[in-house]
C-alpha cells in the first residue's frame, strides 16, 4: 500500500485537493473532513482505472516535510 500526499486547499465554495503523484486525480468538499474522505474514494478510484487499463501504479515522489509559516 502506498501513502500519497494529497493538497488541500480552501476554495469560495469549500474545499478542493489533488494528489501531486496522481495527475487528474481531485475532490471537492463542504469541510476537511468530507474532501479528505472524498479524496480517499478518488484515490481508490484513480488506482482501479489505472490497474484496469493495464498500467503501472506510480510510487509516491511527493513528500512534505516542514510548514512554513509568515507573519
């Protein structure tokens, strides 16, 4: 199993998040919470297709390590 870094990002009507490592692959959401269950449904989803299509799974390259925040 892979882990992917998904981006979440605050949109005028909610939510919104993509998977740098899955082009194509986004969700939308009222809250965190509903985008993030959104986006794990997309993941699978993604995943399938591709498996169906015969091709190969990318490995996760994204990786985060620090927030930075500015005053």
């Amino acid at each position: 199993m892979n882990d992917y870094l998904v981006l979440i990002e605050r949109t005028p009507d909610g939510y919104g998040a993509w998977c740098p490592d899955l082009l194509g692959c986004v969700a939308l959401g009222d809250t965190v919470e509903e985008t993030i269950a959104e986006m794990q449904e997309a993941i699978q989803f993604h995943l399938e297709g591709m498996r169906e299509e015969g091709l190969p799974i990318p490995a996760p390259t994204t990786v985060t390590t620090a927030r930075v925040a500015t005053a």
